[in-house]
C-alpha cells in the first residue's frame, strides 16, 4: 500500500477549471471518498491520479514516487501501480469470469503459474471462487462488480481507485456492495480513493471524506467531524440536511459555545476559534425541537420518514425559510403555529 499526495493541482478544459489548486494527503492504507455534486471535479482528480489526465499545475506523488509534474511529463497509467474500479464494469462477455480477472495479468506477461495464483486469490477475497469458469451474463450485478473488483486486486496494486462503483446498482445491491468494500478494505487495508456523489455511501465507507465544488476542495475531515462540523456554507448545505440560516448580527466564534440571535431570538451554538465575525449557522433536523419558546413558525408539510417525522416549518419573521424539525411524536396538522428551540446548531466559520 503507498500514501497519494497532490499539491496545488489543477487541471482546466478550456477556460473552466475542473480541479482548481488541489492538495490532499491520503495516508497508506486509508479509504478516502471524493464527494461532491455533479460537475465538481472529483472524477477529474481520479483521472489525473491514474494517470488518464495530466495536471496543468502542481505535482502527484504515489508513495515515495512522483508520477506527474506540471510541464514535465508523467508516469504513463500502467506503470503508476494503480488498479481502477470503474462504474461499468466493463467485462468481456465472451470470456469467463476468471479470464476477465486474468486478462491483464497475460497483458503484463506475468508467467501461467503465478497467473493462476492471483486469479484464484482476488476471487476468493470477492468470494466468487465457485464462479470461475461462468460467464459474466449469468451473474448478478453485485457479483459482476465483484468480479471488476477481482480484477482490479488480482493486479496487487498499491492504490486503488474506484469511480462511481456502486451507481448501476439498485439500493438492495448498493447497500450488499458497501458492506462488501467494508470487509475488503478492512482485510487487505488498501489505499483506496473512492469517487460518489452520494454521501450515504461516502460516509458509510471512507475514513476521511473529501467535499468538492466547483473544482475546489472545501473540506477534508472523518465523517462525524465533517457532519457536525462543516467548514462552509456550501458543506453545510449538501452533506446531511444543514440549513444555511443568517444570523442578524456577525457572531465572534471561540471554542466551545457563542451566543447568537437568530429571528429575534437568543439561541446557542457550538463554534470553533474565528479570526472574522460569522454571519451565519447550520442548524439540522435533529437539533430543532418544537416547545413553548423559540422561533416562531407555522407548519407547512409533514413527511413521515418511518422512525420520525420531519416538519417543514415556515419561519414568520421569514416566509422564505423552511426549517426542518425532526419530531417524534404525534405531527401538529399543516397551518399549525409552533415555537422551535434550537438545541444544537454550528457557527459556520466562514461566511457564504
């Protein structure tokens, strides 16, 4: 397993930049998830990793090794020590599945013996031994993308980089899969760069998850610090349910607690250490609660979600706004007037 370290890339595609003066470290053996909306650069930054792209600017190490360098040249993608896990999975339909996992091992002209040896090997991991000589159509999706998974281990490579993997299966088999990348990692503890734009998945599986946007990387954190502690607006917004709301004056963070106003009234929030005044919070579902004080709001929806129900609340200081509150109890019918308390909110350190 070798670390991936990037810094100050970018790549452009005519005046757009796709990936905008990236740096990110991925210890050896971590899994770290590229998220982000669509358009955001993170299957750009894979590329420029495996080697399919070349940056603009900066410089790409895998392990002690650098394989590109802005203007002077790169490691071709086949010496890079990398294996790729793509969203198709792309398997020859006239060869079986163990010729398919064999395939680029006879393209490296690694000797027969030794080729039947990591053959058998990446199966089992994958746990499709017993399916060696079927062909890729009697497989189930699940299987066949264990089989592009087989494929990808069998060449024993340092870094692994996978591309959407999950995003042709249906829930059932993409929940069965993430388990499945789970067990793997846990047992090879291969360095594993994991591209999606869902963040169920990203926070399920990675150690680290890295939000991108706009070719930008917003932030980097484990997934509870990334959730509960976002760095900007744009984080706040796209991972989990965060509100984005204005506080009505700037707000002077410090660790631990701050006090804030929000719609007229005193709330608190966590906050980190700020060299500039905050001007806005995140507040999520579960932090809200409805009691005798607070903000003042009337019920718009209520969206039963199983466990709980989560109210759409139109703030009356601001029609605009929708607050979602996670409730538990019996819903207040559509048009009732309620008060929300913020129980737990974040103050974003930086403002939108």
């Amino acid at each position: 397993m070798d670390a991936v370290s990037l810094r100050s890339v970018s790549k452009h595609f005519g005046a757009k930049a796709a990936v905008a003066e990236v740096d990110l470290d991925v210890a050896a053996g971590e899994f770290v998830a590229l998220l982000g909306p669509s358009g955001c650069g993170k299957t750009t930054l894979l590329r420029l990793l495996a080697g399919f792209e070349e940056p603009d600017t900066g410089v790409i190490a895998i392990g002690p090794r650098e394989v590109a360098r802005a203007r002077q040249g790169s490691v071709p993608p086949e010496q890079r020590g990398v294996g790729m896990v793509f969203q198709s999975h792309a398997l020859w339909p006239h060869m079986t599945v163990g010729e398919n996992v064999e395939y680029a091992l006879k393209i490296r002209k690694i000797s027969s013996a030794e080729r039947q040896r990591q053959v058998e090997r990446a199966l089992a991991t994958v746990g499709l031994a017993a399916r060696r000589d079927s062909a890729p159509e009697t497989l189930s999706g699940g299987e066949r993308q264990r089989v592009a998974l087989a494929r990808c281990l069998a060449m024993e490579p340092a870094v692994v980089l996978m591309d959407e993997p999950l995003a042709s299966l249906d829930v059932h088999l993409r929940d069965s899969m993430q388990a499945e990348f789970h067990r793997l990692h846990r047992k090879l503890g291969a360095t594993i760069v994991y591209v999606t734009h869902d963040q169920s998945e990203a926070m399920a599986l990675a150690d680290r998850v890295a939000v991108f946007d706009q070719g930008r990387l917003q932030q980097v954190a484990q997934p509870r610090a990334l959730y509960a502690e976002p760095a900007t607006a744009m984080v706040a917004d796209f991972v989990g349910r965060g509100m984005v709301v204005p506080l009505d004056t700037p707000v002077s963070g410090r660790a631990g607690s701050v006090e804030a106003r929000l719609w007229g009234e005193a709330i608190h929030l966590r906050s980190t250490r700020s060299a500039a005044p905050s001007t806005q919070a995140c507040l999520r579902p579960e932090g809200l609660v409805l009691g005798p004080e607070g903000i003042a709001a009337k019920v718009d929806r209520a969206v039963f979600e199983g466990a709980a129900t989560i109210l759409h609340c139109r703030v009356e200081r601001a029609p605009d706004v929708l607050l979602r509150v996670l409730h538990r109890a019996a819903p207040p019918a559509e048009g009732t007037p309620v008060k929300i308390a913020v129980s737990d909110g974040w103050l974003l350190p930086e403002a939108a």
